[in-house]
C-alpha cells in the first residue's frame, strides 16, 4: 500500500525538520516518516499468516521512495499453546526522523535507529470469568535499556470483580514514571477505578 498527498504540507500543519503524527499518516502506518513535505508515503507491506487458532504471525516492512531505503521491519509472532495462556514476541527496527537541535530536551543524544524486542505472557483476559494474569516488557537494544514493563492480575465473580495493573515507562528524559491501575466490577451494571476497558493490554 502507498497513498499520495494531494497537500505535501497538509494544509501547513506540516513541520519541516521534524516527526509529524496525524491521523491520515496513522492509518498508512504505525512508524512515523513525515519530516518534510511530501507527495507519497512509504510503501508499506504487511503480511499476515494465520494458519490456525495456536498461533498466527505477521511481518511488516516499509520502504521509503524519498529515502530509497527501508525505514522499518517489524516482526510479530502469537502464540496459544494452551486454553487461555499465550505468549507474544515481537521485533521492531526502525529508522528514526531527526529532530531540530532547539527542540530538544537537555542533555538530549539522538539515535539514528531503535532496535526494540517486545514480549507478553499471559493466562486469559481482563474481562475473563475466575482469575487471569498478564506480565510483559520492551527492552531496546540502541538504547541498552529496558522501555516499559506491565504486570496485570484481575479475577472475576459472578457478581463481581477486580483488577491491578502496575506499569513502568522508561523513556529517558521524555517520560520516567511508574503508574498503579485499579479497577472494582459489578456484573451487568459498571466499574470504577482507574484501568479502563479501552487501556487493557490484551
């Protein structure tokens, strides 16, 4: 897939010299490429494999005409080996955008590349009946660094149930934090807490 720009500046919202991140680049792909005007998007190729209900995988690569280069390589593997237990393994290597000196945080060293392997492991769901539990990280290799590690446990009556979710961003100086998530269910009726249905990671 490839899309063409009527508007290479889209409509001067566009920023030279930087990441741009809108919706109409969003759905040509996840890695952002916008960093000038342009008149086409990477070439995108996604293929998917999905064989059977143990396992699928997909394989994502981007081409950049501009750049006469690939930009991006993803590769993501699921796997069900056993009633509701999976395990997720992911590989992601891309070609940053550069980003104007002026805009940067202190003490900031950009990265030509990232290079981040990403893996989940699990039993059942957040919205699941009886107990369920999830724990996962992204480390990146460029950086020699973990990126974010989550764990979650819920467990689910029949009238009602509950959820933790403790997560760990570590984004160098752009974001370091740890946030605890909770949430109290009532069948047929709502929640409340702080995990949404829409933040699950599953």
């Amino acid at each position: 897939m490839q899309k063409y720009f009527f508007d290479p500046t889209f409509g001067g919202a566009l920023i030279n010299g930087q990441r741009n991140v809108f919706q109409t680049l969003d759905e040509v792909t996840p890695f952002a490429f916008a960093d000038s005007p342009r008149r086409f998007s990477p070439i995108v190729s996604d293929l998917r494999i999905e064989p059977g209900k143990h396992f699928d995988t997909e394989f994502i690569l981007n081409f950049d005409p501009k750049r006469n280069q690939l930009t991006a390589i993803g590769t993501l593997l699921k796997l069900k080996p056993y009633k509701q237990s999976f395990l997720t393994l992911a590989h992601f290597s891309t070609t940053n955008l550069a980003t104007p000196a002026d805009e940067n945080p202190p003490n900031f060293v950009f990265e030509s590349r990232s290079n981040q392997v990403r893996a989940l492991v699990g039993y059942g769901d957040l919205t699941r009946a009886g107990f369920n539990a999830t724990a996962g990280l992204s480390y990146d290799f460029t950086q020699q660094a973990f990126q974010n590690q989550i764990l979650e446990a819920s467990y689910n009556g029949s009238c009602c149930g509950f959820g933790f979710e403790y997560r760990r961003f570590s984004f160098g100086t752009i974001r370091n934090e740890n946030q605890y998530l909770v949430v109290f269910r009532i069948a047929n009726i709502g929640s409340a807490g702080t995990l949404r249905r829409a933040e699950k990671i599953f």
